[in-house]
C-alpha cells in the first residue's frame, strides 16, 4: 500500500491508542526499510494525484525478520510502567486534596477510556468475523486491565482519609 493509505490504516484501527506512531514517524519508517531491503517500493498504476507515489510490499527478508523479532523473549518479558504509578510513589509531597483530585481525574479518564475500547471491541469484531483473533483479545485484555485498575481506585478512594506518612525515613528513600 502506499504510505499515506498505511496512515489511514493505522488511524482506522486506532494503533496510536496502544502504539506511539506518528505520520512522518509511518514515512521515516518506510523509507528506512526499504533501505534495509525489508520492503520494495514500486510505482503506483493508480494515476498519481501529485507527486509520483509508490505501493510499499514486504520482501521475504523482511517476513524473515519480523518473524525473528517476533521470537525475542522480551516481547513476553518487558514491564511497562504507567505514568500514574511515577504520580502515586511521589503524591505524599503533594499539596493537600491534591491527592484525591488526581484519583479522581485518573477514575474519569478510565471510565471514559473503558466506553472508548468498549466500542472499538464492538467494531473490531465486527471487522474480524469472530472473537478468536489477536486484536479481540487485545482490546478485551485493555478492557480488563481498566476495569481493574477502576476496581483498585475505588479501593484507594474508600482509604485515602487513612493515608499516612511512612513509619521510618529509611522506607521512603528505598
């Protein structure tokens, strides 16, 4: 496909929800496989609209390759760390009511997020047919993850009228 109908792609399927790719990032990565031989370009037969624009299609060294990376044991691996845990494990310097506000806002951007993939699962499987495909159960997995992190603020906003400065220095700069 051509680059700019890789974009649409992405942008159809919502990628930039659960990966950080930008436009120029779509074009910069092209470009930079096909110098790696990992993708061909070959002119359109569409009439171009502009300047001559090229279909992109992996070679088989770049099936080869995605292939190898995709055995990397750090796919399985790896922890990501959410932004909201750095917040948490530095909130006991914040302001007072600061603290609530945020678990608060956190509560209302998963709810929102939670209609969010709740639809896009709904479109998905749509588009797939069935519910035994990776990307339903990559949107199911995001689902459960919020409705567990929901679960655990509604824990913490019960328990934060208890919340305490650590009993001894040593706990706070481990």
């Amino acid at each position: 496909m051509h680059g700019y109908q890789a974009n649409a792609e992405l942008e159809r399927r919502n990628v930039r929800d659960w990966a950080g790719i930008s436009r120029p990032q779509i074009y910069y990565s092209i470009e930079k496989l096909v110098r790696c031989r990992l993708l061909r370009g070959t002119k359109s037969k569409e009439p171009a609209a502009g300047p001559e624009r090229y279909v992109f299609v992996t070679t088989a060294k770049g099936r080869r390759a995605l292939a190898d990376a995709l055995e990397n044991e750090s796919w399985a691996t790896q922890v990501e760390r959410p932004a909201f845990l750095t917040w948490l494990a530095l909130s006991w310097q914040s302001r007072r009511g600061v603290f609530n506000d945020q678990v608060r806002r956190r509560r209302q951007y998963l709810e929102a997020q939670l209609l969010r993939e709740r639809i896009t699962l709904m479109d998905v499987l749509k588009e797939v047919g069935h519910p035994y495909h990776e990307a339903v159960w990559m949107v199911e997995l995001t689902i459960e993850q919020i409705e567990v992190e929901l679960r655990w603020l509604q824990r913490i906003g019960r328990e934060a009228r208890r919340r305490r400065p650590a009993r001894s220095n040593s706990a706070v700069s481990a």
